[in-house]
C-alpha cells in the first residue's frame, strides 16, 4: 500500500507563482529585474540569477530563458501555438537539462489564471498568476 500512495504523491502538481510588472519578473521567491536598454528589438530581458527573454507587450510569441537548475545548465525555448487576443493559451516549450533533452505543452485556465504545463515524461507543473499579472510564458524547466 505504501508504494500505491508514493505514485499518488508523485503525480500530483507541483504549484509555482508567477508575475511581471513593468521593471521585474518574479516566479516563487526569485525576482529577475528588467534590462532597461536591450538591444533586443520587440522583447524584454529580465535578468538576475536566471536569464530570460519574453514577447514585449505581450505575452505571445517566443520565450527563452537560461538558468541553473538542480545543479544543472538549462536552456528552454517556448512558443505560443495558440492565443486569443494578445494572451497565450497554449504554449509549447523544448529544454535541456545538462544532457537531457525534455518538452512540455503548457495550457492556460483564464479561470483560475494558472498555466497547466505536462512535461514530455508526465511530470506535471502548475504556475499560477499572480492577480493583475499577464499570463506570463516560463521558459525554464521549473517543478521536474
């Protein structure tokens, strides 16, 4: 029996905070503050312990981010696949994880203003927006 409640524990979803305003990107306790002058035409840097890169504006279009994590280099690259208006609804990402190479197709309830992200081996990752937030793409393998 003790096996059959590990796999229940194991498959229920890890729950993470997300916001962006104007000068920062927080997700849980880790905030990334906005590069005021990128060069990057059409998309905001935030940057801090992490690096990542978002549509400006907006949140549709094309999301990348790098960081550590668990000790290990990551890369995530993400892409709206489809929006209503200018909010993403569904999102699908690609990563890295040291040698490992992962996807997930993340999915947004304006209802409950969560992203639902599946990872490619089940794993799965709920980010919550934080209330007056746009529904902010996470380009990181976060929750695995």
């Amino acid at each position: 029996m003790a096996s059959a409640s590990a796999v229940v524990v194991a498959l229920q979803p890890t729950t993470l905070h997300v916001s962006r305003t104007d000068a920062s990107l927080r997700i849980e306790d880790v905030a990334l503050r906005l590069l005021p002058s990128s060069t990057l035409r059409g998309f905001d840097v935030f940057t801090g312990v992490a690096t990542v890169v978002l549509p400006q504006g907006s949140s549709v279009g094309r999301a990348t981010g790098v960081a550590v994590v668990n000790g290990g280099q990551a890369t995530g690259d993400c892409m709206t696949t489809a929006s209503v208006g200018n909010q993403p609804m569904d999102v699908a990402c690609t990563f890295t994880l040291g040698f490992e190479r992962f996807s997930s197709m993340d999915r947004f309830a304006r209802g409950t203003q969560t992203w639902h992200r599946t990872y490619s081996d089940g794993r799965v990752v709920d980010f919550v927006v934080d209330a007056g937030s746009a529904p902010v793409i996470v380009p990181l393998p976060l929750g695995r």
